[in-house]
C-alpha cells in the first residue's frame, strides 16, 4: 500500500504492518496511508478484524520528533486515533519492542493490546519537556486509574509487558511469534462477538480516584519538576481525564500540547534528545570494533569502585587491582555495601545483587591484567604516579587492549607517551558516582586509535553512560568550564552577595544545587589542595580551610550542617568572614540582584565553551550541553549552556563580557572571536562551511 505500511489478510483478520525505520515513528508518511487503510478495513466487510503490528525491531516508538515546531501535515495522530476508535469490530495492536508516546497513544485507540514479553510500554513525552497529545491523558487512566497514569505520565519511565498486563494496559502477554498470537487473539474475540467498547467509554476506574490522594501525588511532581512546566501539565490533564467529559478532557489536553510544544522549555528538551544521540556519532563509521568481553580497573577507591560497579553492571567480569590486600578488601566492602543499599532501597534484588558481586575479581599483581581488553586507571590524580602504572600496564598488557586513564585534569598525551603504545590510550573521565552518574568524557589523545575511540563510544552505551568524545586540556570540557563558572563566585561574595543569595540564584534557575552548596558537599580541601599545588590563591574558601571547614563532612564550610544535617544553615559567622574579607581588599559592598549573579558565572562559563569549540576540544556546540547536563546538573529544562545562550543572545553576552572586562581586565570576560561570531550569525558552526 505504501513504503511504509503494508495490508495483508489471514483469514477475516486484517493485520496493518507499520514499516518506518528505524523506530516505526508515525511520521507524516505513515499517519496518511494509516488513516486510509483504516477508513478502507472498516467499511469492508470481509474483515472481522483488525490487527496494527510493527515490522522491524520495535511496535511506534512515539510521533517523529523531527516533525515538532513545524507546521503539523494532516492527518494528525489524534484524527487517526478517533477513526481507529470508532471502528466496530475489534482492533488488536500488537506490541513488541517499545510502545512510546504516540505508539502507546494509537494502541490505546485499539479495542486491546497484546505484547511480546520483552516489550516495554510508556508515555515519555515529559522528558521532551511535553505531554502527551494523542490522548493518552484522557484514556490512560481509564485503563490502569489515574494514580497510576500519573506516575506513568509523570515520570515518563516505560512499564514492562507483565506489569501492564497486570495494571489493565494490555490484555495478554506472548512469548514468541507474536504476530500470528495476536491474528489468534483478535480472531477469537471476533468469533466471540462485541460488544466492543472503545478505551475513551470506560469510566469505571475513574470513579475509584480519590483526588486528594492525586493531588498530593500531583504536587509533590510539581515540587520536583524544579520550574519544568511539563510535569505540572502532566498531572493537570490526568486530573481533567477525572473530573471532564472525555472530549473535554481531550481538548484541554490539546490545548496544553500545543503550549508547550512552542515552549522554549521543550525546545531545549528536544535539542538535547538529539544531541545525546549525536554525540555519540563519530567519523568512520567502518572503523571495526576491538572485542571488549573483561575489564581490569585500577584503584579501589571512590572512582575505581564505582567505575568497577558501572562496568558490572553492564554484564562485564572485572578484575580490580590495589596495592596491597587491605586497600582491596576495603575497597570490595564498600562496594557490596553500595549494592546491599540498593537491594534496601528496592532497586535492586538479592539474586541480582549476587550476580554482580560475582562478577569481581580482585587483585594485587598488575600480571593478573594480562587478558584483559579494556584496563581503566583510577589511582591518585599525580602524574609520576600515573606514569609508573601506564609503565607497567605497557609490560602486562595483552596487544590491543586499550589502556584508559580516568584523570579529572591531566595531560594525556604525556600519559600515552610513557607507553610504547600510545595508540592504545585514551581516556574515560567518569563523574562521581561513577555507577550513577550518565556522563562520560572519553578523551582523545593526540595518537589515539580511531577504533579505540569508536570501541569506547560503544562500550559507554552498553554501560548506559552518555559520551562525549573530547580532546586533552586542562580539565577537559567539563571540569574547565566550571573553572570559568567558579571564576567569579568568591568575587561575587566579596561584592556583597552571601552565599545563599548566590546558590538560591542557581536553584530558581533549576540547577540541582549552587555552587557553594556544591563546594561544601565535594569537600573544600579538594579545591585548596589543587590551588596550593598550582600556587593559586582564593581568600574565602583557603581562609575556611584553614579554620578546618572542610564542607559537611567536617559539619562546617560555606554553611553550617548541625548534627550531622545535610541541610545549609548560613553562618553569621562566614559572612562576617566575607566583610572583613572585603574591607582587607577594599572592595565596596552592595547588594547584587540574582539576575547579575547567574550572568557574572554563567557568561563566562559560555564564553570558555566558545573557547573549547574554538580549539577543537569538543566537536560540536551540542556535545558541551551533553557534558554539562549530564555530568553537572545544568537544568534540562534550558537545554545545556550552548543552547540557552542562544536563547539568552549571544550579543548580550558578549556585550555584557565586554563591559566586565573593560572594568577588571579578567581574561575570563575576554569573549571569544566564536561568541561574537555567534552573536552575527546565530550559529557556533567553526567555520562558514558549517564544518
Ligand atoms: N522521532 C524521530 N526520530 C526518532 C524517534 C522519534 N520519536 N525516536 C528515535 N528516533 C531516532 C533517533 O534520533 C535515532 O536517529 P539517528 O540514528 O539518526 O541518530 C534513531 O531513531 C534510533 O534511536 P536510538 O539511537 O535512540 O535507538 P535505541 O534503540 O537506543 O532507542 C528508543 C530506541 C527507545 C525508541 C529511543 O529512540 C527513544 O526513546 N525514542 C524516543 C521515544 C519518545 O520520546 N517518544 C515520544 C515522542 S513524542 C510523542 O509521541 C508525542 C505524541 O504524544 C503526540
């Protein structure tokens, strides 16, 4: 019938293949031959029944994101649901891979649902910063009850074929040929004869909700979505599939679609979905794969144990090496305490736990690294140390392992060069807690392998980390752009911001915690150690240190923690730090409104972006927002530091860097020859030719 969409019969029984790859999206070239078939089986009457299946690797994976912020082709989805609905004789969607979004939407336009076991079925849109806008807020609850499709809406995390069974999403559950189960299944209920009722008349549950109990639930999402509007847009619209009409219901659904579908918010949300996807493409793409099946992690501290547990989890058997047996038996103990947490906490079964724990070797013989395809390096961040192990790993090393290190700062040209195979170095810089934490920086080195990079990139997915492939400097991306957000903090203090004033500025603007918060729970002496070995200075944070406030941990830093709180109480006593502070550098007080404070850290930290893409350090402007997202906690909700300047205008960023510089002279304000390109032309492309 089209490329896309094939009609073929068995029997009575109509089945209707969406064939769009890669996700079966309902792109506009499958909604048009879609509504028509359906307008074709229902008025013919040598079919009893319907069946929609998915050719490829998955059931419609949702709307074609690509098509959003465009003028929207007719047929809509919801046109093509209302016909499917209204249809008589039953409709079967049969469901394997993923049912997302808009593919959930047009199942839930199906009299039934049957599923392949392993299939995973959810409304996502909340993290494109959308709701759903193919009614799944107005039929959702009528299948599994309005708490449960907030939690479902809300969070966006698809359910398992089992657990919708169980819930009322679908009505029965395969294992095998899906296909001719579901011809069987609509068959039988054909034979068995109707009444069909369609998804949007079944009002049963919705009577059951007691709405003080959801509008609880509703408000504490709210309270999480930290100024996202999606979430909140979410729990209006299961709210209204309760108390409106269902065609009611159904507009206002539309009608906030519609809203945030234009809302910078989603815009931002969007962008990052693809850049995540793009980040990971790398050039050559017939660059064969080295075979990664063990790994050996060195260091069994913080990083090494949790990079160890990342990498188990992802299924690989890893060898942990330390210095000595006690070093390891420490090292192990924490880690099956962190898995013992999970199991606690719900997360995580016994069995699995079990499975895991099984998965580590530990070691202190460098000999025993010998068969290992990948060997991670997490000692201490020195480079005569690191030096000393890479010799080592040179001597023990099988031919094509790949040898990475995890530094946070360090030259890793100078690491490879300490090999006689550089080639085979790279590094893999994981954020804390490495089991937890998405991001991941894979640095090139200057001689690394292009099947080395593209091995790591790979791997990164099957431990479902997000990469970022960057070059050597100092820090990297991350880390060197939060060297150029944390420039100003402490003059911001001795201007006359507290710091509560400055990290409640970084909160409204939807980061996680602010900067000082942040300080307080890494550990001020961290920072202090790295300045005093660069023979840097900072006259707040090293003054703290030196009175032994090293952040929560000592129960004192930028705040107070009382009795072991993690809660910031601000401390008169600080701030009386920071006005004597000011008087001995003669800085003049005044009060500085949240508005400066995110300009004065966040331009810079813009600014030093452009420097990166500049340099060629990152390849895309894209990939810095994948870093910062990912691996900081920059608010989704803004789409990454890269994009929000582009919201924000370049020119008022480099107006306002200017007007800095000219006061203080701080190369930090010196703004970037990209950044006033950007400011001309709207677009971080290096060069006119878009390369
Ligand atoms: N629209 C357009 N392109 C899509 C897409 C979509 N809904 N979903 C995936 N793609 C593209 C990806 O960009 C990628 O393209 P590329 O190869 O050119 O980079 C390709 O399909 C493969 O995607 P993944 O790399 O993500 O493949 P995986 O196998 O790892 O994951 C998936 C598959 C779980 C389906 C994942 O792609 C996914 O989560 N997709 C988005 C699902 C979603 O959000 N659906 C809701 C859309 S909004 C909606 O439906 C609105 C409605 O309510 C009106």
């Amino acid at each position: 019938m089209s490329d896309f969409l094939k009609l073929s019969r068995d029997g009575d029984v109509a089945i209707v293949t969406i064939d769009n790859p890669p996700v079966n999206a309902l792109s506009f070239h499958v909604r048009a031959p879609l509504m028509q078939a359906l307008g074709a089986l229902r008025d013919d009457a040598s079919v009893a029944a319907i069946v929609i299946a998915c050719a490829g690797r998955t059931f419609v994976a949702g709307a074609d994101i690509t098509e959003f912020g465009k003028p929207m082709q007719q047929p809509e989805l919801r046109a093509i649901v209302a016909v499917l609905e209204a249809i008589a004789k039953p409709t079967v969607a049969a469901i394997h891979g993923t049912a997302l979004g808009g593919g959930l939407e047009l199942a839930l336009g199906c009299h039934f649902r049957v599923a392949d076991v392993g299939a995973k079925l959810g409304l996502p849109e909340v993290k494109l910063g959308l709701l759903p806008g193919g009614g799944g807020t107005a039929r959702l609850p009528r299948l599994v009850g309005a708490l449960k499709a907030l939690r479902m809406i809300g969070s966006g995390t698809p359910i398992g074929a089992d657990e919708a069974h169980a819930v009322g999403l679908v009505d029965a559950v395969f294992a095998g040929d899906l296909a001719t189960h579901a011809v069987n299944f609509a068959r039988e209920i054909a034979r068995k004869g109707g009444p069909f009722t369609p998804v949007r008349d079944r009002n049963d549950l919705l009577g059951e909700t007691e709405l003080a109990a959801f509008d609880a639930e509703a408000a504490d999402l709210a309270r999480k979505a930290r100024g996202l509007e999606a979430p909140v847009a979410c729990a209006q619209a299961v709210r209204n599939a309760v108390t409106l009409p269902f065609d009611q219901a159904l507009a206002a659904e539309r009608a906030l679609f519609v809203k945030l579908v234009a809302s910078n918010q989603s815009r931002a949300q969007r962008h990052l979905f693809f850049a995540e996807r793009e980040a990971a493409k790398l050039p050559g793409k017939d660059v064969i794969k080295r075979r990664i099946a063990s790994v050996g992690v060195i260091g069994a501290g913080t990083m090494g144990g949790g990079i160890a547990m990342a990498f188990a989890n992802g299924g690989f058997p890893v060898i942990l090496l330390e210095t000595s047996q006690e070093a390891l038996r420490r090292g192990l103990a924490t880690i099956e305490k962190n898995y013992a947490v999970s199991v606690t906490r719900g997360s995580l079964s016994e069995d699995a736990k079990r499975q895991r724990l099984a998965q580590f070797k530990g070691s202190t013989d460098y000999a025993d690294l010998a068969d290992c395809d990948l060997i991670v390096e997490a000692a201490f961040e020195d480079m005569a140390v690191k030096k000393e192990i890479f010799g080592k790993l040179d001597a023990v090393a099988k031919p094509g392992a790949i040898l990475a290190t995890n530094t946070s700062y360090l030259d890793i040209d100078e690491i490879a060069a300490s090999t006689s195979r550089s080639r085979d170095v790279l590094g893999l810089h994981f954020f804390s807690p490495a089991n937890v934490m998405k991001l991941l920086e894979i640095v090139r080195a200057e001689k690394t392998a292009p099947d080395a990079l593209v091995t790591s990139v790979d791997l990164a997915r099957r431990i479902g980390k997000v990469a970022v492939v960057v070059g050597v400097c100092h820090g990297f991306v991350g880390n060197r752009m939060l060297a150029a957000r944390g420039a100003e903090s402490e003059a911001l203090l001795l201007e006359g911001a507290t710091p509560s004033q400055v990290d409640k500025a970084f909160t409204d603007f939807g980061w996680p915690m602010g900067p000082f918060q942040m300080g307080d729970l890494a550990g001020l002496d961290i920072g202090w150690r790295n300045r005093k070995a660069r023979g840097l200075t900072a006259a707040i944070a090293d003054t703290l240190c030196e009175q032994g406030r090293f952040g929560q941990k000592t129960g004192r830093g930028f705040y107070l923690y009382e009795n072991g709180s993690r809660t910031p109480v601000p401390d008169p006593e600080v701030e009386a730090l920071i006005r004597a502070k000011a008087v001995e550098k003669g800085v003049a007080q005044r009060a500085i409104g949240a508005e400066e404070i995110i300009e004065r850290t966040l331009y810079p930290l813009v600014n030093e972006g452009a420097k990166i893409l500049e340099e060629k350090i990152a390849a895309r402007a894209s990939d810095i927002d994948v870093v910062w997202v990912n691996g900081y906690g920059f608010p989704v909700g803004k789409g990454g530091p890269m994009f929000w300047a582009g919201l924000e205008g370049a020119a008022r960023i480099v107006e306002r860097l200017e007007h800095w510089y000219r006061q203080t002279g701080k190369d930090v304000f010196k703004p970037a020859p990209l950044l006033r390109r950007m400011a001309e032309t709207g677009s971080w492309e290096t060069d006119a030719t878009g390369g």
